[in-house]
C-alpha cells in the first residue's frame, strides 16, 4: 500500500480529534481507535439512515447525550469545518425525546 492512501483515511477523521496513541501497533502500521465522542460525531456527520440509526442510538446513551441541540454541538465540536447534514435531524429527533 503507498502512502498515496493515507490523505483519504484522513478525510474521515475531525480536524480536532484528541484522541491517545495507536490501539494497536504492527511494524510501521499504527491502528488508531476513536473514543466514544468522536465516533458519535463521525455517525451523525454520516447520517446514513437505518445503517447509522443503531450506532447513534447506542452511542448518545453511552456518551450522555441527551438532546438534539447537545448531539449537534458535539458534531460542531469535532467537524467545525463541516456542519452536521439537514437529514440528521430526523435520526436524532426520532431517538432522543422531544426538548420541553
């Protein structure tokens, strides 16, 4: 594999990320593990229905998130450069309850 592939797993990745070292290290080829947060931000980022809908449920709990506006200002946090798309709203409005 060259190097040439390395600015496309980047993309992927928030400008901001703090996660730790490598989860895994294997020669020159570090393996690298997103905390709960950023992983969250990555999925409502995605937003790709039902295949992201279980991994956000999950990880809004496991994260503390309890509210529309918190799970967009995570996103913004971690992808200032890139807003949180329109089709998330629904996803997050149908799995966190409705802000009084």
């Amino acid at each position: 594999m060259s190097g040439s592939t390395l600015p496309q797993i980047e993309t992927f990745l928030p400008s901001s990320r703090q996660n730790g070292g490598p989860f895994y290290r294997f020669g020159s080829l570090d393996v690298v593990a997103a905390d709960g947060r950023t992983m969250l931000a990555m999925k409502i980022r995605a937003s790709r229905g039902r295949r992201d809908e279980p991994d956000i449920a999950l990880l809004l709990v496991s994260c503390g998130v309890t509210t529309v506006e918190q799970a967009f200002a995570l996103c913004e946090k971690y992808f200032p450069e890139d807003p949180a798309p329109s089709r998330a709203r629904p996803i997050l409005d149908c799995l966190l309850p409705p802000e009084k």
